[in-house]
C-alpha cells in the first residue's frame, strides 16, 4: 500500500514540526546566544598548558581517573552577564601533604613566569589547606593556575588510598581580559 497525498503532508508537516525548534536553537548558537560557542582552540592551548603536566613525584592520577587525563570546559550561562570561563584541569593523587604540592608548585609555576597570589593559611593543618594559585599574562591573556585540594562536588569522589587528592586546573576568559574581576583566586 502506498502513502495517500494527505498522509505525505502530514508526515512532511510533523517532520517540519520536529525540526523547527532545533533550526532555531542552531541559528541562535551562531548568532552568539551560546557564550562558548567559539572557544574550541582556546581550551586546546589551555589542555597544552606544561604546568598541567608538572606533578611532584610520585603524584599520579587516582585510581578512578587513570583514563581522564586533562578536561577541558566552558562554564558559561547565557542569562549572566559575565563572561564564561574555560578552564583546562587534571586530577592527583600524591602520597605526601599539601604543603608539599604547594611548594613543588610554587617553584614549577615560579620557573614558568606565573605570580604567587595565595599562600595558604600558615596555621592551616593539611586537613585545612584549600589550596594555591598564580596568575599570568601571556600573549595579553590573564590566565589563572589554581591548585585545589577539595573535592567533595566530584562524581565519583577521586580514589586516592591513603594519599590526598588535588586538582590543578588553568582557566581564562574567552577574551583573555580581567575586567570583570572573573580571573581572580577561589580563595
């Protein structure tokens, strides 16, 4: 049995129907509505980024991220008015303390040019170190390096033994700039 001319109209008008709504969400993206549209090659010159790579000795990724390596993202909302944020991370695990991670570091991030910007609480106990961070420009871009010691937002929560686990993470805004104070440490 073949389609009658009314019953090919109608499957012609619901497939119209279908993909309409994504046209426009397509023609919205190009015009600019999604703010990470267009970040692609800046994420990958964060992903290349060698400080990502410079872990202390005996850091390596935990027990359930060994095939993770580097993430990128864009933290973007459409409805603000700031601009998003890409960022290039890499979780560890190391057997020592934070102290430990912040000095290696510390001497790492010095060596590559970055500027110290939080030194983490002198009577802070390891249990209470948050983290570390420096900031660079390169190239007119204002770049962020963070090392982060919590992760309880983390799903699943990185296995690291009896070690610590920390994040180290590179991130700027689209445009390179800190004029809205985006760029500036977690701390």
């Amino acid at each position: 049995m073949f389609p009658t001319a009314s019953s090919a109209f109608t499957r012609a008008g619901l497939a119209a129907a279908l993909l309409l709504p994504t046209a426009f969400l397509g023609a919205c993206s190009v015009i600019g509505g999604d703010s990470c549209h267009g970040t692609k090659d800046e994420l990958k010159r964060l992903a290349a980024q060698p400080l990502l790579d410079a872990a202390p000795a005996g850091a390596a990724a935990p027990t359930n991220y060994r095939d993770l390596g580097i993430t990128t993202a864009c933290d973007g909302d459409d409805s603000s008015s700031g601009e998003p944020w890409l960022h290039a991370d890499r979780f560890y695990a190391f057997p020592g303390k934070a102290e430990d991670v912040v000095a290696h570091y510390t001497k790492e991030a010095a060596a590559a040019g970055w500027r110290f910007e939080h030194d983490p609480d002198p009577a802070a106990t390891p249990a209470t170190v948050e983290g570390a961070c420096w900031t660079r420009t390169e190239k007119g871009r204002h770049l962020l390096l963070n090392v982060d010691f919590r992760s309880p937002d983390y799903s699943p929560a990185p296995e690291v033994g009896a070690g610590i686990g920390y994040t180290v993470s590179i991130g700027t805004t689209p445009d390179g700039n800190n004029d809205d104070n985006q760029a500036t440490c977690w701390h």
